[in-house]
C-alpha cells in the first residue's frame, strides 16, 4: 500500500500543510484602534469572549513582532502615513483586518480628512462589518481569516496597498477661509 492511498493525517501531511496550521494557530495581532471600534476589540480579547482560544491571547504593541494588523475605527489622513509605516514594519507574511464600516469605506464620514477604506493605504484581507462591530463579529472575521490562511487564499491576495499620496485639502464653501495672518499665527 503506497503513501499516496493513505488519507492525510498528522504523520502524512506535507510540510506545506503542517506550516499552514502552525501560522493559523499562532496569530499574533498588531493593534491599532482608532475609534469606539478599539473598544469591541478589546472586549473580544477579554475573559467573555477569549480569544486565547484562538492562540491570539498576546496583542503585540511592536509591529516587528506582529503577523496581524487589525485597524479598528476611522483612519484620519494624518494618520495614514502612520498607519502605512507601521504595517511596512510587520513581518511576513503578514494580514490586515479592517474593523466597522468606517476603516472599511470612511463610514458616516464623507469628507476630506477621513481615508474612505483603509484599503487605498494597505491591502487588507478581512473586512468585519458594523458599527462598532461586535465582538462576535471581529472572532467571525479572525476565523474568516484562519480559513483563508489554512486553505491557501491568502497567497492569493491582491497587490501591496498603493502610496500614500497626500493631497492640499480643498476649501470647502461651509468652512470660512480663515485670514492669513491667522493661519500662520503671527500678529494681526
């Protein structure tokens, strides 16, 4: 009987296999909450909820030491290029959750200084719906992403997120243009 009929189990699985279980199961999330997002976040990696369970129980504060960036709330634009050199300092490989409707599309905030999808900085891989999303809601995501780990998926993921290119804000016709000599704080 050869190795081939066998089903795959411990003792005959592949490398491949075996190295896509040991990343799955040994997640390590970078925060980087922003918002009342943050708050559901912390909330699932408390007693009630546990994301030990997971082997997610360490959230790292030093992005070298992190695989899983999860961005919880609105990304300001002075926050993006924060954001983009925090997620270039991550290891590899390396995966982004985008946490409520405002990481995800700008939310209820469609105007210059929010980002409108965290997705214009970095490529991210699971979107967790809601606002705030719950805290069963961030674990359906981290499971979403352990699936698309374990399977092979996120081999198959889309270009690195495009650069950052902050742009002069535009004067809107509601916001008064304020006198020069204010702006620059000298005496008037």
């Amino acid at each position: 009987m050869a190795l081939e009929d066998l089903p795959h189990n411990f003792l005959t699985g592949s490398i491949e296999e075996l190295v896509k279980w040991a990343r799955k199961s040994s997640v390590w999330p970078a925060t980087f909450g922003l918002a009342c997002c943050a708050i559901e976040m912390m909330s699932a990696g408390a007693a009630d909820y546990d994301l030990a369970r997971f082997g997610m129980e360490v959230f790292r504060n030093s992005p070298r030491q992190a695989d899983l960036m999860i961005v919880a709330g609105r990304v300001s634009q002075k926050m993006a290029p924060v954001l983009r050199q925090v997620y270039d300092q991550m290891m590899e490989p390396k995966w982004v959750i985008s946490m409520g409707v405002c990481a995800s599309s700008g939310g209820m905030f469609n105007n210059y200084a929010i980002v409108q999808g965290v997705d214009q900085i970095i490529p991210v891989d699971v979107y967790a719906p809601g606002c705030p999303p719950s805290p069963e809601t961030l674990i359906h995501a981290i499971l979403t992403l352990h699936q698309k780990i374990q399977t092979g998926e996120i081999t198959k993921r889309r270009h690195e997120g495009t650069p950052i290119e902050l742009e002069e804000t535009p004067s809107s016709p509601w916001v008064p243009e304020m006198p020069t000599a204010i702006r620059l704080g000298t005496p008037r």
